[in-house]
C-alpha cells in the first residue's frame, strides 16, 4: 500500500496502515513483521489473509482490487503534480529574488558612479578654483615684476639725473676753472663719486628688476604648468567618471529590461501556476466527492454483504430444517421457497451494489488526470 510519498510503504492490512521501514536492499516488506491483535493474537498478514478470503467468499475481491488500482494510479499523479506546482513556485521565487537583487545591485552601482561623478566634479571645481589661485599668483608675480620695473626705471632714471647733474656740475666746475684748484678739485672728487654712485645704483636696480623678472616669469611658468596639469588631471577624471556613469546607465538599462523579461515570465508563471492550482483543487475536490461516494457504496456493500450472509445463514438454516423435515417426512416447500427468494434477492442486490461500484470506478478512471510527460 503506497502513502502520499510514493517511495513509502504502509501494511497492507486495511486496519493497520503503519509505515513499513525500507533499507533499500532486496524486497520490501508488506506487513507488520510484529504487531498483533487481539483476540487470537494474529499478525497482520494472517488477518490480511483472512480478509481477502472473506472477500473472495462475498465475491467483493474484484472490485475492491480495481478500486485499490484506480486509487494507486491517480495518488501518484496527484503526487506529481503537487511536486511540480512546488518545483514552479521555488522557480518562480528564484527568478523574482534573482531579478530583485540585480536590480538593486544596478541602483548600486548607479549610486556609486553618480557619487565618483559628483567627486570627479568636485575635483574638477577645485583644479579650477587652484588654477584661478595660479593665475592670481601668476598676476601678482607680473604686478611684482612691474613693480620692480618701475622702481628700476625709477631708480635709473634718477641716476641719470644725478649724471646729468654731475656733468652740469662739472660743467660748472670747468665754466668756474677759475676758481680755486682746491674747490675745483673737490668738486671734480665729488662728481666722480657721485657718477660711481649713480652707476651702482642703476646697477643694483637693474640686477633686481631682472631677478624679479626671472622669479615672476618662474613663478608664472610653474603656475601654469601646475594649473594645466590639474585642470588635465581632473578633465581624466571627469571623462572617466562620464564613462562610468554611462557604464552604470547602461547597465541600469540592461538590468531594467531583464527586470521587465523576469517580472513578464513570472507573471506568466504566476498565471500558469494558479491554473494549475485551481486544476489541482478541482481533481482534489472531485476526488473527495468520488471518496465519499466510495465510502457510501463500501457502506452499502457492507450491508448488502451482511444482508446477503443472513440470508445464507437463513438458507442454511432453512436447508437444514428442510433436511430434518424430510427426514421427519414432513416436507415444507413453502419455507424452502421462501428463504431461497430471500437469497435471491439479496444476491441481487449485493450484484447492484457491485455494479454501481464498477461505475464509479469508470468514473473516477475516466476523471483521473493524464499522466505528464516523462512520468513513470
């Protein structure tokens, strides 16, 4: 006898069912190997035997033993088919949390790029604002240069003018040669003193103008060569960070569209699913209903079967007071005759009974589902 898992056996005794243990190696068993039952203390399979016996006596071994085939032909497809609703529904639920998980792994990797974006614009805004700080400096370092420059102009402008005055002044000196050689003297000392003064102080600014200008142009050059390789640097980033962005937005699509494909075959799943469910319920409704029907004709049989062994009993018994009445000499046909059409109608309908029984059985072969494809 096969249990809802179709590689389980249970006793074979009606009144017993108890799941038989299988190691897997050589025949499997059929009955309790030690239960008994009171009152004879018999086994399973002695009362199994008994109860076929007395079946095959009533004439009931036929159509119970089609029932029990009808029976173990629609279990196992029941079976199957409630293992293939749950195979569906764990494969339904895969692709639903499969297509859920990439599509937050797509918004992940979307949140990412966009923040590597917005850094990479940052770092961009920086290197612009670190490049408008060089080029401050850059102006600065020209605005020193000119600066200096002008003080050099200044300053040589000046020592011109003090040459210029020195020649006036020894102009002078030779327009006065007249006068006293000592103050001639002097005065020449002086104008000679005062052009090598002059001559060191344009010297002086003109060595400082041009170390200003070298600086400046220095400062200027490293300024820009600084400022042209942040700006290049984050021109890198921010075409890397476009591409990411891109990379994710394409990935986003892809991830979108898979969600869209997924979400269509689970609701297609879904729908073939809850067919299959209502079919499902539908066969266990009706094979609730044939139960009941079997169990109501099994009831019938039981009474007809009971009726029918009153009616022998009341046969034999008739028999056996026919047979001491003939052997009184007293012959009674009229109870003879009675008892057998007592027998006789209860043998018809214990033969209804079993008709019925037959087509229920057609009914619930006719209703059992086909079989799948690949089953056994």
């Amino acid at each position: 006898m096969l249990t809802e898992d179709a590689t389980t056996r249970r006793c074979g005794y009606t009144r017993c069912g108890r799941p038989l243990p299988y190691t897997g190696q050589g025949r499997p068993a059929e009955y309790c190997a030690d239960r008994r039952w009171p009152p004879d203390n018999k086994t399973c399979k002695q009362l199994a035997a008994a109860e076929r016996a007395g079946e095959r006596a009533a004439g009931l071994d036929a159509p119970l033993d089609g029932f029990r085939a009808a029976g173990d032909r629609f279990v196992p497809a029941a079976q199957e088919l409630a293992t293939r609703l749950a195979e569906m529904l764990t494969a339904v639920g895969e692709v639903r949390d499969g297509a859920l998980a990439r599509t937050a792994e797509a918004e992940r990797a979307t949140t990412a790029a966009t923040e590597r974006a917005q850094a990479a614009e940052a770092e961009t805004a920086r290197a612009k604002r670190a490049q408008a700080t060089a080029e401050a400096a850059r102006d600065t370092a020209l605005q020193t240069a000119r600066d200096a420059e002008a003080v050099a102009r200044a300053a040589r402008e000046e020592a011109e003018t003090q040459v210029a005055q020195a020649w006036r002044r020894v102009a002078d000196a030779d327009h006065a040669r007249g006068r006293a050689e000592t103050v001639a003297e002097a005065a020449r000392r002086e104008a000679e003193q005062t052009v090598k003064a002059a001559e060191r102080a344009r010297a002086v600014a003109e060595d400082a103008a041009a170390a200003a200008r070298r600086d400046a142009q220095e400062a200027a050059v490293a300024a820009r060569r600084d400022a042209e390789q942040a700006v290049k640097a984050a021109e890198a980033e921010a075409k890397a960070a476009r591409r990411e962005v891109r990379e994710a937005a394409e990935a986003t699509r892809a991830a979108a569209e898979r969600a869209t494909t997924a979400e269509s075959a689970l609701v297609r799943l879904r729908a073939q699913a809850d067919g299959d469910r209502q079919r499902a319920e539908e066969l266990a409704r009706k094979l609730a209903e044939a139960e009941k029907n079997l169990q109501k004709m099994a009831a019938e049989l039981n009474t007809e079967r009971a009726a029918a062994k009153e009616a022998r009993d009341r046969l034999a018994g008739a028999v056996r007071d026919a047979a001491w009445l003939e052997r009184q000499g007293a012959t009674d046909r009229a109870a003879l005759d009675a008892a057998r059409v007592s027998v006789e109608a209860a043998e018809r309908r214990a033969e209804t009974a079993e008709g019925r029984l037959d087509r229920m059985i057609a009914v619930l072969e006719r209703r059992r589902p086909p079989t799948p494809p690949g089953a056994a």
